[in-house]
C-alpha cells in the first residue's frame, strides 16, 4: 500500500512539475519572440536611417560634380 502511494504522490508531482515547465518555456518562447522582433525592427530602422544618409551623401556629390563639369564646360568653350 505505501508503494503504490509512494508511486502515485511521485507521478502526481512530476505531471505537475511538467505543466509549470511547459508554462514557463511558452513565457520564456514569447519574450524571446518578442525581444527578436523588437531587435530586428530596430536594425532595420538603422539600416533605413544609413541608406538614407549615403543615397543624401551620394545625390550631394553628383549635383557637386554635375555643376564643377558644367563650369569646366563652359570654360573651354569660351
């Protein structure tokens, strides 16, 4: 008799250690989910931030040549 309740108290508390580890693993799954979409959202507005200052830098430096050409022009045209 004390076997079988030995054996029935043992199997009770390891299904319930299971369910609280299963609660604790789809806590831990969501905050890393979440955390894993907070971290790319940022990289990519970083990454949008970047291409946008070279694509400022670059258009800059072609008007910049755009106009020192047009002067050159005009100057060996006169």
């Amino acid at each position: 008799m004390k076997k079988i309740f030995l054996s029935l108290t043992i199997a009770s508390l390891l299904f319930s250690c299971k369910e609280e580890t299963n609660e604790k693993l789809k806590v831990a799954k969501e905050a890393l989910n979440s955390e894993v979409k907070e971290r790319i959202d940022s990289a990519q507005a970083k990454a949008k931030k970047n291409i946008d200052s070279v694509e400022l830098k670059l258009k800059s430096k072609l008007d910049t040549f755009v106009i020192k050409s047009a002067k050159k022009l005009k100057e060996s045209v006169n």
